[in-house]
C-alpha cells in the first residue's frame, strides 16, 4: 500500500512539472542583425494601387530584390492613402518601398 501511494504520488509530482513551463512574452521585436531580411505584410490596396499606377521605368545596374536599398536619385512615389509605401518602376518591375529607408518591401510582377 505504501509503494502504492508512493508511486501515485511520484506520478503525480512528475506530471505536474511537466506542465509547470515559463511562458516569455516578447513586446519588442529584436532589431535585424547585419544581412536580415524583414518581410512585412503589404495592404492589398498598396499592391492594386502600384499596379495601376502609369510611371517610367529608371534603368538600375544590379538586381532588385527584397531587403535592398534605392539609391537617392531613383524617384519613388508615396503611396495616396498610405504613407509607409512608396513605388516605383525599375528595370521594368514595379517594387514596392519603405518611404523612409528606400528599401525594397516587395517587388510585383
């Protein structure tokens, strides 16, 4: 009886612990190391708006992808309505922009 008890008791003890785990609640994103790439979720009124949009293509040595930063004298275009998007035409791809920084949110095809 009293290796019953101890058993149950054990039993008991361990699948309590099991359940007792640390919940962290994270309230800042940690800033991107060096070579990260942050995707952030795009509106789909930003992406119908910049494909409607009637703008010349600059011509830009290299490739265009997400995570690169435009140079100052590519011209990008603020969003009507949104002001954390901007756009522009390059090398004949429409790409999406942080206004702010010039980097590339999103390219559209």
């Amino acid at each position: 009886m009293l290796k019953t008890l101890m058993a149950a008791s054990a039993a008991i003890f361990i699948s309590t612990a099991a359940f007792a785990q640390q919940t962290v609640i994270v309230t800042q994103q940690p800033a991107p190391s060096a070579g990260t790439v942050v995707v952030r979720e795009m509106p789909r009124e930003v992406r119908t708006y910049v494909m409607e949009q009637d703008v010349q293509s600059i011509p830009y040595e290299g490739d265009i992808m997400v995570g690169r930063v435009l140079p100052q004298d590519v011209e990008v275009h603020v969003v009507d309505g949104y002001g954390d998007y901007a756009y522009t035409v390059v090398n004949q791809r429409r790409v999406v922009v942080d206004p702010q920084t010039r980097q590339v949110i999103q390219v559209l095809d």
